[in-house]
C-alpha cells in the first residue's frame, strides 16, 4: 500500500507515555506561555520556561455576587494553599503610576479594562505570584474584563464562581461588618470573630450602599463571565454552611486539570444510563463513545471474516466470545481518533474473567484511566428498561411513563426488543449483581455516582470526578 494512503495507527502506547509524564499538560503550557509572550528568540525562551515550569502552582480565580462570601473564602484558601491573596485593594496599595491613574476613577465606576488589565498583569508578574500562584479575588466582574485578561496571558487553572439566592445575599450583606485595623471582613449572624477584643471594634461595612448596583450587574453579566471560563469552571452553591462551602472550593482548587487523554470505563446494571451519559460526556470532551454491543453489530455489518463469525452468533442470540470482542475492542481502541482523542467503553467487560482479559490486552496500553459504576435500584432498572420502545422509522427510543411517544401513529408502531423484556431484564440483572463485587475489586479506585436522579445531574457529578487527579 501507498505509504500516503495507509491508514494512521499511533501506538496507544504512546498516550500512556505522555500520560504518565505528563507530556501534553506540558506542551500546552509551552504554547500558551509564547504565544503570550511572543519572545524575539523562542527557543532560549521555552529552555528557561523548563527550568522554572511547575504545574502545581495555584492560579485561582474566585468570584460572585456581592455579599456571597468571596472575601473569606479567598483568604482561607490562600492560606491552605500558601498562595498570594490579590484583592482590588491590593492592587492599588503601591504608589505606582497605574495605580495614581486608578485612584482618579470615581469610586462608583469601573476601572477602565485596559487600565485593570495592566494592574493585574502587573501585580501577578511579580516574584511571590509567580513562585507561589494566586488567588484573584472578585476580578474580572465582565465578560469583556475577562477576554481582556485572558489576551493578556492571565490564564487561571481554576475558577470558582459562588452563588446564593437574592434574598440570601441581602440578608447577608446587612449584617457584614469589618475590622479597621486589618480589614478583615466578617458577618453579625454567620461569621463572628474568634477574639473578643476584635469584635467590639467592629464597624459596618463602607461598601453596603454599593451592593444592590453589584448585585445587577452580577446577574447581568453572569452568563457571559461563566462562558469565558466554562472549561475551568465550578460554581458552587454558597447558601450551606460556611465550613462545607469551603470544603467544595478546597477540594476543587487542589485539583489538577492535566491534559491527559481520557480513557473511560462506564459500568452498571441495565437501565442506569450507561450509553445516555457516554453520550453527553462524548459530545462535550470529543472522546470516541464505544459501546461494544453497537461495535460488534456494526464489525458484523460489514461482511468480513471475522464479521461473518460475530454475525453467525448474533443471529443465534448467542453470547459472542471474549476472544472476538477482545480483538474487536483492540483494533477499535487502537484507531487514531482514540489515541488522541480518548475514548468512553460500555457494555463491557461484565465479569471477572471479561475484565482480566481487558486488562491484559496490549500489556496494558488499552487501560482505562478513569471507571465509575452507576449505581441504580433493581425495581427501577426494570421500570426504566421494560418500558421503554423504539420507533423504526425514525430510530427514536421512547418511554411510556418519562418519554411517551408524541402521536397515537409512532406509539402504534413502536417496539420493544427482545432483551428489554422483563424476563430478560430480570435476569441480566440477576448476573450483573453477581458478578458486582468481583468487578469492583478489580477496579478498586472507581468512582460510584448514584444513577438514581436527574441525568444532567448525573453527568455533573461524572464530570466533577473527571478533574481528579
């Protein structure tokens, strides 16, 4: 064959290896830093970007409404991550030029973005930011503040957006309070300060008149904020207690958003979402969506040998060997688009045997890097599953109680297959629970999301568990 025509395999070894040294976390920084940079002799630049690259430094991003939480939120994560807290007072705190330039903007309006864009670049430049990270309090509070940013190389690994109801806000800020001498800021009802001494010098809070401006203009631009940054967003509900607000920030601001290749695992019983969430993760991170059912069905359509083979059992509604989906998964799993794309596997392997036989496939080059079992009641897989009917015309699955069929035409001519039966379904379920406690331990550090709920929430708590390290 034509070496300009023959189909590109790249070894799935190859991923592994950049997975394992974090190679494409890597490179990514590198291209970021100088294309930002655009220094006049790029390669002296990337040497020294080398020798000082760490990719553990925090650069945070904390923002939301007024009277949310911001300020103490970002204290203490600095603190626990021993990074610089960098507020908009700080910013203005030296005698600069800038920040004389600053000081003449009324203190009702905005700073002009070019101007904050120089202070924030500037003050993040310094050593301490560099060597330790950041925690940017309550900037950029526009979507063009953010862009603008962003141009300019202020490119945070984490940003943390906090949210509350209105009236939970105006609540909060009539009772916020402030110490004069360290301009720390605490609240009469939710957030008292441990000395005494402390709390009888207490002053309300200068800004209070301002709030109710902020707080439209928060929820003005919110949607346009949370866009520029949706990749590297979590927004966290602030109306629970302090304590496990900050937990949820904590835990996701220790998180490392490496560049690896997602190589998924999704496990579960008939009827708790497998394929429905293998899709919603494949449309958003671009991953290969492999069900090794629709595999096998679609290798035996195309009327190769060894479709032939996997054709004759499929007809015979016999189970088809590991052997065959082995080397079938093999070959697909090999395919460019997922090595570098990465890829989601379902409906397989469902026993103990299956799943040593995947673990050894290309001495461990096909490994999935993350497995999560959705967990779902026996009583609600059989409602899920029996009830549910495909058009043939259109391909359309429907159910009768959470998605009926929208005209007495389609719903006439609609079918259920042969597996979807109760007995069938009964008695999948009957060997998927069998075989349960042996998958787990083989994949012990898989991940368990209640499948019981809505499947958006569902593909939120997947998605949370994705930026584990």
């Amino acid at each position: 064959m034509d070496e300009t025509v023959k189909p590109l395999r790249v070894p799935p070894q190859m991923s592994v290896y950049a997975d394992k040294h974090n190679i494409f976390h890597l490179l990514q920084s590198m291209l970021s830093s100088l294309v930002v940079e655009q220094p006049a002799d790029a390669l002296s630049f990337m040497i020294a970007l080398l020798q000082r690259i760490s990719t553990d430094i925090p650069r945070v991003l904390l923002l939301g409404p007024p009277a949310v939480g911001k300020h103490t939120m970002a204290q203490r994560l600095s603190a626990d991550l021993r990074a610089v807290h960098v507020t908009s007072e700080s910013l203005l705190s030296d005698q600069s030029e800038l920040s004389a330039q600053a000081h003449c903007v009324p203190p009702t309006e905005p700073l002009p973005v070019d101007l904050l864009v120089k202070l924030v670049q500037r003050r993040l430049g310094e050593i301490d930011c560099f060597s330790r990270g950041w925690v940017l309090e309550g900037i950029p509070q526009t979507r063009l503040q953010a862009l603008s940013l962003q141009q300019a190389g202020v490119i945070p690994e984490h940003v943390v957006m906090l949210e509350a109801p209105e009236d939970v806000l105006l609540e909060r800020s009539r009772g916020k309070v402030v110490d004069p001498l360290t301009g720390d800021v605490y609240h009469q009802t939710f957030i008292l300060p441990p000395d005494p001494q402390v709390s009888q010098r207490l002053e309300h809070h200068p800004a209070e008149l301002q709030r109710d401006a902020e707080l439209q203009r928060h929820r003005r631009e919110l949607t346009g904020l949370s866009s520029a940054y949706q990749s590297v967003l979590r927004v966290v509900n602030a109306d629970q207690p302090h304590a496990d607000v900050y937990q949820q920030v904590l835990a996701f601001a220790r998180t490392r958003r490496r560049s690896r290749i997602p190589r998924i695992l999704l496990l579960g019983p008939p009827g708790c979402g497998k394929s429905l969430q293998a899709r919603l993760l494949s449309e958003k991170y671009k991953m290969v969506d492999v069900c090794c059912e629709q595999l096998l069905r679609s290798v035996a359509a195309e009327g190769s040998t060894l479709g032939e083979e996997i054709q004759s059992y499929l007809d015979d509604r016999r189970p088809v060997p590991d052997s065959l989906v082995l080397q079938v998964l093999e070959e697909r799993l090999s395919r460019v688009d997922c090595s570098v794309r990465g890829w989601i596997l379902h409906d397989f392997p469902r026993d103990l045997q299956q799943a040593r036989s995947l673990q050894g496939a290309l001495q461990g080059a096909l490994q999935p890097n993350r497995v999560f079992f959705l967990e779902l009641a026996d009583e609600v897989c059989v409602e899920r599953t029996t009830l549910r009917a495909t058009d043939p015309v259109s391909g359309e699955r429907f159910h009768a109680v959470t998605r009926p069929a929208p005209s007495s035409e389609v719903q006439n001519r609609l079918q259920t297959r042969p597996e979807d039966s109760t007995h069938t379904v009964t008695h999948t379920l009957r060997q998927y629970r069998t075989h349960t406690a042996t998958l787990q331990a083989v994949y012990s550090g898989a991940g368990v999301v209640d499948a019981d709920q809505d499947p958006l929430c569902v593909f939120e708590a997947l998605q949370s568990r994705l930026t584990a390290d």
